[in-house]
C-alpha cells in the first residue's frame, strides 16, 4: 500500500519537534549517573532508552520554572481553529485554548490510546439516545487580555463556539461534529446537545483539538480568529508574541483552572523548516526533545543523538498515525472494475517506501481502513480475509495479470494528481509508487499541483481519475468510516456500498464497546475486498526527550500542549 513520509504538509500537516536548554549540568549527570547503574540491573540495554521517561531513580519533588522550547517545521496557516485542520495551527493553539473533553496524557498513557478526561467539562450523561449534557467547572476564567480581561466561561460560550464551528461552511472541522442538530445553554454552567441521530463517538468527537473553546469578543473584535493578536483562550499558557514565520513565545496563565499546573513559566515555538539545522540544534543542547514529527529523531541520526547525548537519551517507539492515501473515482473506468482497484493495490510496495523514509528506516506498519495507529481499533492486516491479506504483498506479476482479466492486458494510463507541499520525503514516497505502478502495467501521468490549489479543489473531491494526497484527522476510528458514506462531502470516491453504509450506523448506535469493536473489524475486513481507497503505511518513529524532562509521554495527534502542561523540568 502507498506508505507515509517523514514530514507533515505545507500549510497543512507540518511538523513538530522540540524546545531548547542548557548543556546538562554536572549535578544533572550525577544523577543521570545512578540512573544508569539502576537501569543496567534492570537489564535495559543502551538502545532502549528508559521507558516512558521513567528513570529508575527515587522520586523528586516536582520543580518549577523554566521554558518549554520546540521546533516546528513551518509557521501556522493561521489562528483559526474553526477555518483549517493544520497541525501547524491546532499544535500552537493547544497550549493556549481548552475543549469541554480531552485525550488524557503523561507517561503511563500508552502511545495509540486514547482515554478521555473531562476538560472545562466537569462531568456529562446522556440521556435517550441523543441528547447529552455536561456540567461545567465553575470559576474558570479566560486569559486576562484584552477583549476578553478574564471573565468567566460560561455556558454560553461553548454555545457560541459550537455553531461558530458548524456554521463554518467549507471548513474541514465543520463535519467533525455533524451530527449535532442544536446546542442549548440551560443555565450557566450546563450545555445540552440534541443530536440528529444517535452516534456513540460524539464525546469522542469533542476530544479533537479542532474543537478548541473560542470566546465571541475576538471574533466580534478583529472579524475572525485569523490574527494572532486573537487568541486568548483558558488554556495553561498565554500567546504573549509572535514573531511571523520565526517564533511564537507564550507565557504561563497564572489563573489557569488546574490548581498549580502549569509548572513551567514559558513555551517558546521556533520555527525551522530545515531538517539538518534542526537537528543540529537539538545536539547542542537548545531543544528539548527530538526535532521530527510526534517529538522524534531520525533513526539514521539515532546513533548520533546517543553518542553527543549519551546512553540516557530517553526514547519510545511510536507509531505515528498519519498515513498516504490514494482515492479513484469509481463512477468511472477503468475503477469500476474492482480487480483494476485490487491490481493497485497489488502494485504498492509499503516496505519500499517504509525503507526509504528517514524517520522509520524499514520500520513501520501497514494501514487497513483504520490507522495501525489506533490500536484498540486497527485490525491487524493478518486478521484480513485472504483476498484482502494479499493486497498488501507487492506483487507487480499479480497486478499485471489482475489488469489482463479486467481487459487490460496492455496496461492502463491514469492521471494522478498530488502536491509537493508535504515535503521531499513525500515527493520521494511518490516516485517509489509510480516506479512500482508502472512496473505493474500501471502508467501514472503524475500532475503536481500547487499546494493551496490542490487543497481547494482536488481535496473537494475535483479531481479528474485518481489523487495522492496524506490523511490524518480526529483520533477516534469513526472518523475514518465517514468518507465512505454516500453523499458526504469527504466521500471523494463516490463510494456508495449499502452494506458498508448499515455496518457504519450500526457500530455508531452499539454502545458496548466489545461488540462495537467487532463491527469495525468486520467493516475493515469487508473494505480490504472492495479496495475503494488504498492506504499507505504509518512510520514507527522514535519519540525522544532529554533526561531532565519528566512527566510527559508522546502520544498521537497535535496536542502538544495537554502532553507538557504537567511536564516539568529537573534542572
């Protein structure tokens, strides 16, 4: 299957990394000393790093203070939680904003996981089948900036920001709560939510940090949140500065809701879209954690990283949960015919891609209709139905004899579109695919598109055959079925499969998880037959911080806020 890069897309996905400190101190490596001899009875090799970030050393009492500082590959689009879905936008907002429910975090949250925890929600029900209604926590108070000065959150802007967010036509947030008919604010302290039918991942839904909590005296001040002088939310850290395209500084929120928290003062986000600069950087000493996506290095700068930093260089293996994609238009031919759509797949070669790529080396995992990413919801590609299963074995013979059945024996020509705006490593996972489609008969008439473009029209679903483009989005599984609904908007392909449909509504109605579970196994296997899309691999990277980091675990998705609000730093 068409596998995954290294890098996030311009303006899009971009990529996160880390933040700055002093050299390691001789007091610091004492204890990093001692560390290593507890380490060496535990039988840890030198490789593996210490799990979590856990050094085998007695507890410390939590420090104070400090600056949080991380790279990122490119600037924000911009401050709009409501206009775009750019990791280069929701990472810097999930320092400053918060959302009614959140992803739980810290270093015994398994990477892949996704347990929810109330945010400025203090507690929720459901009542019926689709109506649900939280209580808030009282006494939160916005950021003490202009227009806002630190008045307290109240019901009603939670109302707001949610019709802000659903009347927000053509964004890609806007479907993430669809299923919402109406948002009532009983009192000041409670919001009702009346569904249009029933969907068990709608608290699911509300744990995206598209679905950040906006305040109505921005929007009314500046006409939306596109400016950076415009976010001023409730989260742990203000947005004090931005230097456009160089760094944006935040400073600690000294009326923040969680009793004592943050326990840093500032988080500094540098901007640097070199990836040797970056690493560079990060080896002197001046950024916290690895300078890659999801907080890691390169494995072939790995060996590197260890030797300047040394053997306690914390690390964790993480699957990250982005992925490639490649959608056909299956109203048309030759794509109709699923043994053209099967010789596709057939045609990839994800371990070629996996090896070629700079953050995983080879190591990864292939993708069936749910990322590998999501664990507790993947079904692992040896469970798919043999016809499925082989799909994903690179068999350019096999393709090539598939496309003969289906009337080709000559081959098929096929205009793909893409864009370079994900980056060179994207471009080189590109190449790799069309070397191997056309190896199985498969002649790719390639049409790069500038990135703004491709992303106004290709990703509306306006492209002539086929388009390579990245996917990510929302951490539960459901949002991943959505664009196989007929008539959706994401639902690109036209893919109109009735029994695919009932098992999608079906698992949204089953509340008990074990049996829900086993709906989207079954809708997984089903799809790995049907092949409406196919799917790249996810990279394992290694996720990698400095010794004196403690309390943070790297997880999936851009809140990178959530994960450092109770990280602090042992200096």
């Amino acid at each position: 299957m068409f596998s995954m890069l290294g890098c996030r897309g311009a303006g899009e996905d971009p990529t996160m990394v880390s933040r700055v400190t002093a050299p390691l101190s001789r007091r610091t490596l004492l204890k990093l000393g001692g560390a290593a001899a507890a380490a060496s009875t535990l039988g840890l090799g030198p490789d593996e790093g210490l799990a979590n970030g856990d050094a085998p050393s007695k507890p410390v009492a939590v420090k104070r203070g400090g600056t949080f500082r991380l790279r990122m590959n490119q600037p924000p689009v911009h401050f709009d939680p409501h206009q775009t879905a750019a990791y280069s936008t929701m990472v810097p907002l999930s320092f400053a904003y918060n959302r009614l429910v959140k992803v739980q975090n810290g270093s015994s949250v398994a990477p892949g996981t996704q347990p929810i925890e109330g945010d400025l929600a203090d507690s929720w029900d459901r009542q019926g089948e689709t109506v649900y209604v939280f209580k808030l926590r009282k006494g939160i108070r916005w950021h003490l900036k202009p227009p806002v000065n630190g008045r307290e959150l109240t019901a009603d802007d939670v109302k707001y920001t949610y019709e802000r967010l659903l009347a927000t036509k053509g964004s890609s947030n806007q479907p993430i709560l669809e299923m919402v008919d109406k948002v009532e604010a009983p009192d000041k302290y409670t919001v009702k939510f009346t569904l249009k039918e029933p969907n068990v991942w709608f608290v699911d839904r509300l744990a995206s940090t598209s679905t950040w909590i906006v305040a109505r005296e921005c929007v009314e001040k500046h006409g939306d949140l596109t400016k950076w002088e415009s976010v001023v939310g409730t989260g742990p850290w203000m947005l004090e500065r931005y230097e456009p395209t160089t760094k944006m500084t935040f400073v600690r929120n000294p009326n923040y809701f969680q009793s004592g928290l943050p326990y840093v003062d500032a988080v500094e986000l540098t901007v640097d879209p070199d990836p040797a600069s970056a690493f560079a950087t990060f080896l002197a000493g001046k950024y916290d954690f690895g300078p890659e996506s999801g907080m890691a290095v390169r494995r072939s700068d790995l060996g590197a990283a260890k030797k300047k930093i040394g053997w306690y260089l914390q690390t964790r293996e993480l699957l990250i949960d982005f992925g490639g994609l490649a959608a056909m238009k299956l109203d048309q031919d030759p794509f109709k015919d699923v043994r053209v759509r099967r010789a596709i797949a057939m045609a990839d070669n994800w371990h070629e891609v996996l090896e070629h790529n700079v953050l995983s080396t080879g190591k990864g995992a292939p993708n069936p209709l749910i990322p590998a990413a999501l664990k507790e919801w993947s079904l692992p590609i040896d469970k798919l139905p043999p016809e499925g299963r082989k799909l994903y074995e690179a068999d350019p013979a096999g393709a090539r004899q598939l496309l003969a059945e289906a009337g080709h024996k000559s081959g098929i020509a096929i205009p793909v579109e893409t864009t370079a705006g994900y980056g060179p490593d994207w471009m080189d996972a590109v190449n790799i695919e069309v070397k191997n489609w056309k190896a199985a008969g498969l002649q790719v008439d390639l049409k790069v598109k500038d990135h703004s473009a491709f992303m106004s029209s290709s990703l509306q679903g306006k492209f002539d055959k086929m388009l390579l483009t990245q996917r990510d989005g929302p951490i539960d599984p459901d949002w991943y079925l959505t664009p196989l609904l007929p008539g959706h908007p994401l639902n690109w392909s036209g893919v109109n499969d009735p029994k695919l449909t009932e098992m999608i509504k079906l698992q949204r109605r089953t509340d008990k998880e074990k049996k829900r579970r086993e709906i989207v196994y079954d809708i997984q296997r089903h799809f790995s037959q049907q092949v409406y899309f196919t799917f790249g691999a996810s990279v394992s990277a290694v996720a990698t911080w400095m010794p004196y980091v403690r309390d943070f675990g790297p997880n999936i998705g851009p809140d990178y806020g959530g994960r450092l609000v109770a990280a602090w730093l042992d200096k």
